[in-house]
C-alpha cells in the first residue's frame, strides 16, 4: 500500500458560510478543515460557554468533527458528481427548533391549564422516576436534532466538502493494511462500495449497476475486477480495498480515459499516477494523469 496521506490527489475547495453578519469562507485543505477569519476558534467556545453566541462557521467546524468516522454519511452522501444534493443555508436554518424547543408543557391532572416549565425543571406533583424518562427523552431528542442540524451544515458545504467527508469517514475504518475491522463497518463499506461503483461501471461497460457485485479486498495487491456470465447473468465482480472510497472516487479518479482506475500509484495535484483497467480481467496499466481545472478545484477534472 502507498504511504502517502490518502487525500493527496485532492486540492483544497472553499465555501462561504453564514456567519455574524455576512459570510465567511470554510476550506478544507490537505485532510483539515480551516477557519480563516476565525484564527481563535477556542477562545470563542470559551465565550460561547459563558454565555455568548457560538459562531456558525465554529458550529460547522464542530459538527464535521463529531462525523469524520460517522458511517452514515456515506449512506446520505453523493454518489458521484451527477448525484446532487441541493441543500442551503436556508433549509439548515429552517431546521432549526423554535424558541419553545428547551421546555416542556405540562398541566394538572383535572384538565388545567398548561404551564410552561423548563425542561430541567423538577415538578413535585410527578414521581421521581417519571421525571428521569422525561429528561431522557428530551436528551434523546435533542441529540437528534443536533444530528439533524449536523447532516444539513455538513451537505449545505456543496459537493467539494462532501466527497472529502466521505473519504474521510472511509479511511477511519480501514487499519494502515487497507483491511477492515468486521463489525457493522464492513456492510456499510460494502454498500458505499457498491453505490459509487454501480454509475462508474456503466460509464465504464454499459452493464447495469444491478449487476456490479462488491465486495472488500484484504491483503496485498489492489483487488479484482472480473465480468462473468451473460444477459441477466453478467455480473462485473469487483474487489476493492476500502481505501479506494478515499484515494480513488473521493478524488474524482475513478474513471479516467475509459479505464476503471483501482489504485493510486504516485500520489499528487494536480498530477498523479494511477493504474487502470481497460477492460476487466486485464492487468491494470500505469496512466500519468492531469487536473485540467475544469470542475474548479472542488471536483478535479483528470485527463491522460
């Protein structure tokens, strides 16, 4: 496996959030994400524990740490560059709970009136153990809602930020061998595998993404790609480590020049060399590859 960082084909991508009153830019840069008009973003959660507003960029630099291995975002994640997410800054503040969102309203047990009461409050009228439940649903749900908000910060970044998350996430759950752990990450991978494989197979073969099989390679060696059977029984059976959902289709390479691109030989942007099926069962063929520039640097575009 090459010891290089796995985002060494990507270049750093930009966008501007909302934040005060205007807007400041985000960058993910060599596997980071940077705040460059926040230069103490600590000193501000300081200030926002005390009482003080909690910038927005703060607040999304925070929600993409809680998920740099959150499995789940290669289930809500993009597919490819076609499969946009159409996701603002609106929709994430329309997500937002309304003021009545920390309190709970609660009423005597003869049909009195409501009484508006702080969700942390204790009332004596309600057993002990009640109360607990309650304050347990209420974390319950305000973790939700938390995560909710998260997801949507995280996608209204755009398409750049969202194929790096992606990457990300997969190499948090691949050991330095390229191998992974068994558990729940392996189907997830598998699936992730197997949804980004499917539209570049097609490109790549004509054959339907229904009939692209996956699985996870361990070991030496980049993996397998072989195409079996006829009509409604072909079956293109790829083998991958899970590395490739980073070094390879995080940074757009998955397809270059009609060849199926399975590993990443010498890393680097804008210039690379990867290797390359041009047919499956054939041995992968080293290809010098180029960013031409033309997705602008969020989506690289590779040329041989």
């Amino acid at each position: 496996m090459p010891n290089d960082d796995w985002y060494a084909c990507l270049p750093s991508c930009e966008a501007r959030v909302p934040c005060g009153q205007g807007t400041h830019a985000v960058r993910w840069e060599a596997g980071s994400l940077r705040l460059p008009e926040h230069p103490d973003a600590e000193a501000e959660l300081v200030l926002a524990a005390l009482g003080g507003e909690k910038a927005r960029c703060v607040e999304v630099a925070q929600a993409w740490a809680r998920h740099v291995d959150d499995l789940s975002v290669l289930a809500i994640g993009p597919r490819g560059p076609a499969d946009e997410i159409a996701i603002g800054w609106d929709d994430v503040a329309a997500a937002q709970p309304g003021p009545a969102g920390g309190f709970v309203f609660t009423g005597s047990a003869a049909g009195g009136p409501a009484v508006r009461r702080p969700a942390t409050g204790l009332h004596p009228s309600v057993p002990a153990g009640v109360q607990r439940r309650r304050l347990r649903a209420q974390e319950e749900l305000e973790q939700v809602r938390r995560r909710r908000t998260d997801m949507l910060s995280l996608l209204a970044l755009g398409y750049g930020f969202q194929v790096r998350l992606a990457g990300q996430v997969a190499v948090a759950h691949a050991d330095a061998a390229g191998e992974v752990a068994e558990g729940r990450a392996r189907p997830a991978l598998v699936a992730a595998m197997a949804g980004r494989l499917g539209p570049v197979a097609e490109q790549w073969l004509g054959i339907d993404p229904d009939q692209v099989v996956v699985s996870l390679h361990a070991g030496p060696g980049w993996g397998s790609v072989e195409l079996t059977g006829r009509g409604e029984q072909r079956r293109l059976l790829v083998a991958l480590p899970a590395r490739w959902l980073a070094r390879v289709w995080a940074a757009e390479l998955a397809l270059v020049d009609r060849h199926l691109v399975v590993a990443v030989e010498r890393a680097g942007w804008p210039d690379a060399r990867v290797l390359g099926l041009r047919a499956p069962g054939a041995e992968p063929e080293p290809l010098d590859v180029h960013d031409g520039g033309v997705g602008g640097g969020h989506a690289p575009h590779w040329e041989v």
